[in-house]
C-alpha cells in the first residue's frame, strides 16, 4: 500500500534508538538521509520541534543514554537499531505491513523471542494501536480506488473481447458467403440483396477495427487527450488519432469543425494605392485615344492601298483572258 505521510513522531523514536546505541548521528543528517530513502520533503525545523516534545513526555522508554545501565540497550538490539534499514522495518510494521512482529522477526530471519529483537521493538504494538484509525481509514480508501480501478480493467477487456467475437462473426460471414449463396441467382431481387449483405459486411468491419484499435490504445489515446488539456494543437492530435488507426472522437471532430487555419501573411510587394490606380487609368486611356487618332487612320490607309492593289491584280488577268488566242 502506498501511504503519503512522513510520521515524525516514530522517526523522532527512532532516532532516539540510534543515538541510544551510539551511533554520532547529527539531527540534520538524520532528516537528510530519510530524505533520500524515503523521497518525503523531511522538514529539519518540525522534526527538532518533535523531539523536543518527546523528551519533555518524560517517556522512559525515550530516555535512552549510553551512561544508564537501565536504559542502554544490549548489543543485540544495538546492532538491530544500528541497521539502516531498521526505520523502515519499524514504519512497515506501524503502518500495518506486517500482520505481526512475528513476521517482523522472520523477515530478519530471527526467532520472534529473541531478547534483542524483542528489546528492539519494544513499543511498537502501542504506536501502532496508536495509529490504527488512520491506516484503516486509508487502506479503505485505496482498496475502493484499487477495486474501481479493476472494474473499470474489466469493463474495457469485456468490450474488447466482445468485439473480437464480433469480428471473428463477420469473417466467417465473409469467409463462408459463397458457400452459403451456392444457388444461382433467379431473379435481379436475389442479386440486390446479394451485394447489399456483401456491403454490410464490409461497413461492419470498418466500424469493429477502430473499434478494437481504440480498445487496444486506451493509454496512448488518453495521452493525447491530455496533450490537448494542456494546450495542445487539435490538428497534431487528429493526425495522432488517425495514426493510431481509432474511430475520431465526437469532441475531436467538434473541435476541429471549430479551429482556424493560420492565416496567410500578407504579401511583401508594394501596396497599389487609389493615386496609383489613377495613373495607370490615366496611361491606359491615352494609349487608347493615341490608338484612335494615329493608328487606325494609318491602318485604314494601308486596307484601302492594299485593296486598290488587289482590284489592279484581279484586272490585269481579266485583261489578258480577254486577249484573243493566237493559232499554232
């Protein structure tokens, strides 16, 4: 079970246990270190107020110094508190890890009446009565969410392995169609129906794939659904849904009916103003007024000479047919 609170009260006993067994630890260094093991923000400031609080209890069980007899611990359980990863063997069995010290003690591959161990622990049973409440509590609530989280597991693998079904339906419909259509046709009517079948088939597998796909990509396409939570572009995500080979989702093609394209930078060329059409206007009128006054004139003559031309040419040969033949 994951559990997100950094007790500092039987971190505070622990560290009194080491320090009962004479090991130089600083405050500092013992909040730094369980910083590292744990991944907690381990706070120095609130853990000195904890220790503070305990020495002031007057708990005999917290008053361990090396120079008492009474409390210093024996060098079995010296060497139990000594080990670095007797901090978390302790939060473990407080927070309900352990069914019993017996399993603690197995798991140290010791005899659960060992005078050490049992020296070692001692008070554990009452920190985690203690703290009971809260670990139920929390056990609770990660169970609800584990089981939903299962259901909903559950949920998609059925759909998943009813589509399949469904698939495997319309491949034996398709695969056995003409030995179940052996009867030739007899009228247009059976034809129609025919290909209608043939065309159903084909529409439903269309519609089972992405189905299936989708079923089979839910961790990539709630990635992208999350990509575009955060801002992400609508385009990229379609082109990522198509890739994926899924059925488009009803919001994606709402959103892309919706989007923008980026519009198009103007052009860098010189803006024509309204005094510039009216200059070329200007131009283009007097080319036209040139054209009828100087041009068309001379064209006209040179119909006119081109004609007279070819009236002379036309009577010349009248001419010379008119000639009377001479005899041979």
């Amino acid at each position: 079970m994951t559990d997100n609170t950094f007790y500092y009260h039987s971190e505070v006993l622990a560290y009194l246990k080491l320090k009962a067994g004479g090991q130089r630890l600083t405050q500092q260094a013992y909040c730094e270190r369980r910083a590292a093991e744990t991944g907690f923000d381990v706070s120095l400031q609130y853990f000195k107020k904890v220790l503070g609080k305990a020495r002031r209890e007057r708990n005999p069980r917290l008053n361990l110094t090396k120079n008492s007899a009474a409390t210093t611990p024996s060098t079995a359980a010296a060497v139990l508190l000594a080990d670095e990863k007797w901090p978390a063997l302790h939060d473990a069995f407080v927070q309900g890890r352990f069914a019993s010290l017996s399993d603690v003690a197995r798991h140290l591959g010791l005899r659960p009446d060992h005078r050490g161990f049992r020296e070692a622990v001692k008070g554990w049973r009452d920190e985690r009565r203690a703290l009971a409440p809260a670990i139920s509590a929390r056990t609770a609530e990660a169970l609800a969410k584990d089981g939903a989280a299962a259901r909903i597991r559950d949920i998609y693998a059925d759909a998943l392995a009813a589509h399949y079904k469904l698939l495997d339906l319309v491949t034996d419909s398709a695969n056995n169609a003409m030995l179940r259509w052996k009867k030739r046709d007899e009228t247009p009517w059976h034809t129609q129906m025919g290909a209608a079948a043939a065309l159903d088939l084909a529409r439903a597998m269309e519609r089972i794939l992405p189905a299936i796909k989708g079923l089979e990509n839910l961790q990539g396409i709630h990635k992208i659904f999350d990509d575009l939570s955060a801002g992400g572009d609508i385009v990229t995500a379609a082109l990522e849904l198509a890739k994926l080979g899924v059925a488009m989702p009803k919001p994606v093609e709402i959103l892309l009916t919706k989007h923008k394209p980026d519009e198009v930078p103007p052009d860098d060329g010189t803006v024509v103003t309204d005094e510039e059409i009216m200059r070329r206007r200007a131009e283009l009128l007097e080319q036209i007024q040139n054209e009828r006054i100087e041009f068309v004139p001379a064209r006209r003559r040179m119909v006119a000479k081109l004609k007279a031309e070819t009236a002379d040419s036309f009577q010349a040969q009248a001419d010379i047919e008119k000639q009377p033949k001479k005899e041979k």
